[in-house]
C-alpha cells in the first residue's frame, strides 16, 4: 500500500510485519481475556442467547429471543448444537416465561458447564475473527501502523476483554459498525467492487448483530451522500452516477445479508404462524412514541425485514430508548433510566486505562488541528461520526447498560489512538514515540493483571475497590459472579448448614443444577417472617446505591469481597422480604401456560397484607380482576396503584390513570387489556 492509499506519513510498516504483529496481538487478546474471565459464570442474558441459538440452527425458528437479531445466536448455535438437548418448543407467555424456558434449558437440561466452555470457545474465536476484519478495514483506509496500534488498544481495554467470551452482542455491534463505515468510505473511494461488497457485507452483519446497528446506515448514508453532492471532497474515483449504483448496492445488499441470517423468510416459524413471547401487535403497541408505532408498523406491513427483527426494534425502542424506569446511581445521585447528559462520556472516561484515554484525546486533537494525514482525514471523519451518532442515542436513551452500549465509541476511540501512534512515528520524534509507548505501558500496567476486568475502573475513579461508590453501572456485573458465589457457599457455608440470603441475579435453575439453598429476592427458599433478619447476605455492589431496598447494607463495612459480590453478616432490618417473595411467586404463577389465578391472589393479597403501598402487588392485583372481569375491583387496585407512584414515573402516572378513565366508563371490560408497567422487561 502506498502512502496516498493508506494515509501512513512515513516508515509505514511492510505488510508482513504488519500483519504478523496484528496476529500476535490478536492471540494475545485472547489469552488475556481466556485467564482473565475463566472465574466467571454466565452473564444473566447467555442462557437466553443460547438456547435461542440452538433453537434457530436445529429448528430453523426464530421466535425465542427475538430482541437481539441471529448473528451471534447463529455462531453460537452452530458450536454448542451437537451438545445441546434442546427441549419442545411451546406458546410462552410474555419474556419472564421466556427466560424461565431457557435458563431451564441451560442449567437443568443440558451440563451448563460443558456449554459455557463450548460457548467461550465459539465467541472468543468470533471476536478475534471480527478484530481482523476491522483490522482490515483500518488498514485499506488508514495504514498499516493505525491497524496496529488500534489493534494494541483493543487488545489492551478492559471491557474488550470482557465481552470477548460472552454470548452478547454489544461487542460485534460495535467491531462491525465500525468496520462497515470504513469499507463504504474506501468503496466511495475507490469504486472497486471488493470495496463495495466489503462494505455491504459487513453493514450486513451489522443489522444482524445488534438492532442498534442501525446508526451505521445513516452514517454509510451520510459518506454516500458526500460522494455524491461533492466526490472531491471524499477523493471519489467515480462519477455520481456509479457513486449512487455503490450506495445503492451497499444499501440493499446490507438488508439482503440481513435476510439471509433468518433464512430469507419474513415469518418465525416455518409454518408462518406467529409465535412471540408477546404479539407483535401488542409490542407495538407497547411503545409509546406514536411516529415509532407508525415506523414500525409500516415495516411489517410492507415486509422490509423480517418478523423477528421488527419485534427487536420495538422491544430495543420501548426499553432502550423510552426506558423501564430503572434506576441509575451516579456519583452520589439516584436518576430514573437516565442520567445526566454527560453520563456516558464519564463511564467511557471512567472505564477507560489512562494511558488509552490520553492516546484517544490525542488523536481527536490532531484531527481538529489537521495534523492526521489528508488522506485518512475523511475515514477519521466518518468514525467521528459514528461515535457521534452512538453518543446522541444513548444520551437520547437509557443509562442503565452502561459501558458496554458504549463500545461503539470505545473502538472508535481506540481508532484515534492508533492515529496518534502512526503520527508520532511518522514524525521521526524520539520523544513523541517514547510517549505513546509511555502510555501504551502505563495503560498495561493499570489493567492488564486485573484478573476481573468487567470491574475494572481506573485510578481517577478509585479503581476497581473503589469506585462502585460513585457509579451503579450495570454492565459491570451482569450477574457472571454466580461462579464466585457457589464456591464461597461450599466452603463456608454449606458444611455449618447454613442457609444465605441472596440479593444477587443468579437463576433460581442454577441454584437447582448446583444444589443451592439460599433466601431472599433470588432464593429459592421460604422467607422468614420477621422483618429483622439475621445470616449472611450476599449483595450486588452496584445495588447498595441505587436500589433503596438494600440501602441498610450502604453504611456497613462488608466482612468479604468477591469483586462486585459483597458479603456481609449481621442482623438487618428488611421488612420488605417476605413482601416481594410472595410478589414474585405470584408473578410466576400468572406466566404459567395455564395460570393458577386463585392461589395468585391469595399470594398477592397476603404481600399486600405486609405492605398496602407496594406498587408491583397492586399493580398485578388490578390486571388480574381485570381478566377475571371483576370491575370495581380492579379500579380499586389501580387507583391504590397510582397512588404510589413517585413523581420521577410520569409515564407509569399516564399509563395508569388512562387506564382507571378507561375502566371507569362504559366501555365493556372485555376490551380492556392489562397494563403492562413500565418496569417490565
């Protein structure tokens, strides 16, 4: 590649020895997040992923987890089918029924931890499979030197190393968004075929990987648009009207890669039945902004892409964009869904090694100053604004994932990085090359023996001991700390006969695959009826801040730290317990096939008994006389519903008090649905 293709300024590196280093870095990457992650069990949404998965290779079905599109799922799939007992499909009742299906698949069916390895093995070879392919990308577009200073950073991050084994989609979303921004720009470039086709593939993929993947389109959209209304400013080496024939073939060729992955069939099933957890009427439904419904509608009438991924946009627009009402702790402060707008710029500041932060602020300074390179200027734009676009939605959007939503930008950063390196080597600066690699070791330092680096957070925060007390970020323990839990059961607890209380989201099916007898919101044992508590307790420590249930442990030193699992012993006063565990069991009773609506009220009037102000019991008290067409009985329990309600839950507030107008009229009651919360997934 010669400097005017590849934006490198001098001593670019030869091909060979390039590539050699992206390789041994790649391998790298995946000993270091192999040693790094081999304590953690499943994050909450694999079992889910996976059988799924399985579901869609061996049955060729697409109707258990359609809120993530195939890819992963199908990769996955593919490793574990010849392993997996996958159980007979039935009708499913909303998404808690669903993952009670699955995680029973995972951890009851089948060995668990024959899967996990299978699994681990698949998605860490999928990673270092779409690491190369962007490092491919950066390479055609930006120089040998930027692919492997990139390559070096990702290789470094924590959180890359994190999700590099998992079977979730918030990595490849971002790799492949990346890359197919990339591949458009040389496409318009150059006019080459292998361009065009690069990039329609891999913008392909992107919609396969993630429903977020869809800013990419816009930005390949934007690069299009460029190359039309002004090609010299993109070095087009094509004319408008070869210009449009590329957009158009990276546009429909992307859906055509979409399509392939379900098969090239609109419907889940073969037989074209639907059979969603939930209608796709009713999803619709559930989202509130009235241009999304129309959007979203319009799609599935005219049939742009298939069932299942217009029911991921839906379910990812109602929970990732409108919120569920989660709560958010930062830095001293509880917020609703969202944070301040500055929010994700810290946790990505936050998340980030110094030595990486200060390699990626060197980059975009170069940029605004002009000292990148002309020709990788305009790839570096259109990376800037894909970042840019994944800042805006997510701002726009929830807080609650966290840093691993934020991936997008963290390789986009990453990229800026490698420009920074490729500069100071182009300048011959002694100094300016012992810099960067200062900061390359600093960053190495920080974060590469931190055997848990979901948890890592770095020193301007208070590191990893520290920092869960200023961020709640949920994408740091997505419940992979189950492993952690089982093995201090064992030794300590289970010889005395003890039986723990756990607040932490370990399936009640693998508490059953492991042998676990443990109280509290996740156990699967019968609560004690006394409001003061005593025995050892195991609590989520990105819980303690947000979640006011579990404010009594925020002043109490715990006696053990796993990580984010902390353990503490004593006497605690929670009168809430009993309340939601019989919430709870009431909840899973009413997504049973069929209901047992009798023995559910009975649950739910006794945990009103406990708390006449609980808003979940209330609320379940209100739909079920609604099904069983007892009026009065419902406004009732609706009304004490909105009652409760605080003010930061406006929509909760609309939903119901429409609701109470609705029943309070004439309108037969037959053709008044439930309400469904806000707060469910």
């Amino acid at each position: 590649m010669d400097e005017s293709k590849t934006g490198e300024v001098s001593n670019p590196l030869r091909p060979a020895v390039a590539w050699a280093a992206i390789a041994i870095l790649l391998l790298l990457a995946v000993i270091r997040s192999a040693i790094a992650t081999r304590t953690d069990g499943f994050t909450i949404d694999e079992p889910f992923h996976i059988t799924a998965g399985v579901s869609y290779v061996k049955l060729d079905d697409f109707r258990l987890n359609p809120e993530h599109p195939p890819l992963v799922k199908l990769w996955v799939g593919r490793a574990v089918v010849s392993q997996f007992r996958l159980p007979a499909l039935r009708p499913l009742s909303d998404k808690g029924a669903e993952r009670d299906f699955t995680e029973n698949a995972v951890y009851i069916d089948n060995d668990p931890d024959l899967i996990q390895a299978r699994a681990r093995g698949a998605m860490l070879t999928l990673s270092a499979i779409l690491l190369l392919f962007l490092a491919f990308a950066i390479a055609r577009t930006m120089g040998t030197i930027v692919a492997v200073a990139t390559m070096a950073f990702l290789a470094i991050d924590p959180t890359v190393a994190a999700n590099m084994p998992i079977v979730m989609t918030d990595l490849a979303v971002a790799l492949l968004a990346a890359t197919a921004v990339l591949f458009a720009v040389a496409a318009f470039r150059s006019g080459e075929w292998r361009d065009i086709g690069l990039a329609a593939l891999a913008l392909g993929l992107t919609l396969g990987a993630k429903h977020s993947g869809v800013i990419a389109i816009f930005v390949v959209g934007a690069c299009g648009i460029v190359a039309l209304i002004a090609p010299r400013v993109i070095g087009a080496a094509m004319d408008r009207r070869r210009a449009a024939m590329a957009l158009l073939i990276i546009t429909f060729g992307s859906l055509a890669v979409l399509w392939a992955l379900y098969g090239f069939r609109y419907s889940e099933t073969a037989s074209g039945r639907e059979a969603f957890n939930r209608p796709l009427s009713l999803k619709i439904e559930d989202v509130r902004s009235p241009m999304a419904r129309r959007i979203l509608t319009s799609m599935s009438t005219i049939r742009l892409v298939p069932r299942s991924y217009i029911w991921g946009l839906a379910d990812t627009t109602r929970a990732g964009m409108e919120g569920r009402g989660i709560r958010v702790y930062f830095f001293g402060r509880i917020y609703r869904d969202r944070g301040p707008f500055y929010y994700f710029p810290t946790v990505i500041g936050a998340k980030l090694p110094m030595g990486l932060l200060a390699l990626a602020i060197a980059g975009l300074v170069l940029l605004a100053i002009r000292k990148i390179p002309q020709s990788s200027r305009l790839p570096a734009l259109a990376a800037a604004l894909l970042a840019v676009f994944f800042l805006i939605a997510l701002v726009r959007g929830v807080s609650y994932g966290g840093i691993r939503h934020a991936l997008p930008i963290v390789v986009v950063l990453a990229m800026f990085g490698g420009m920074a390196v490729a500069v100071a080597f182009g300048t011959r600066s002694r100094a300016a090359r012992l810099v960067t690699a200062a900061a390359f070791l600093v960053a190495i330092v920080s974060a590469v023996p931190r055997i848990r680096p979901w948890e890592y957070f770095n020193e301007f925060v208070g590191g990893p001991d520290g920092a869960y007390l200023r961020l709640g970020d949920e994408s740091v323990d997505v419940a992979q700390r189950d492993l952690d839990f089982i093995r201090y059961y064992r030794s300590h607890l289970q010889p005395a006969g003890e039986i723990p209380y756990l607040f932490y989201p370990m399936s009640p099916h693998e508490q059953e695959r492991r042998g676990i007898h443990a109280r509290g919101a996740r156990g699967s044992e019968a609560e004690l009826p006394n409001a003061d508590v005593s025995g050892t307790f195991f609590v989520r420590a990105s819980a303690v801040f947000k979640n006011t249930d579990l404010e009594v442990f925020k002043h109490v030193l715990p006696v053990d730290r796993i990580g984010n699992l902390l353990i503490f012993k004593g006497t605690f006063h929670l009168p809430w317990l009993l309340e939601r565990s019989l919430t709870r069991r009431a909840r899973e009773m009413l997504q049973t096939q069929h209901p047992d609506r009798a023995a559910a009220e009975s649950l739910l009037r006794e945990a009103l008994t406990l708390n006449p102000r609980s808003f979940g019991p209330l609320l379940l008290s209100g739909n079920l006389m609604l099904k069983e067409r007892r009026r009065d009985e419902a406004l009732t329990f609706y009304r004490r519903a909105l009652g409760t309600l605080d003010s930061d839950e406006p929509l909760m507030h609309d939903l119901l008090t429409r609701q109470i107008a609705r029943i309070a009229s004439v309108e037969p009651i037959e053709n008044i649905r439930p309400v469904r919360g806000t707060r469910v997934e």
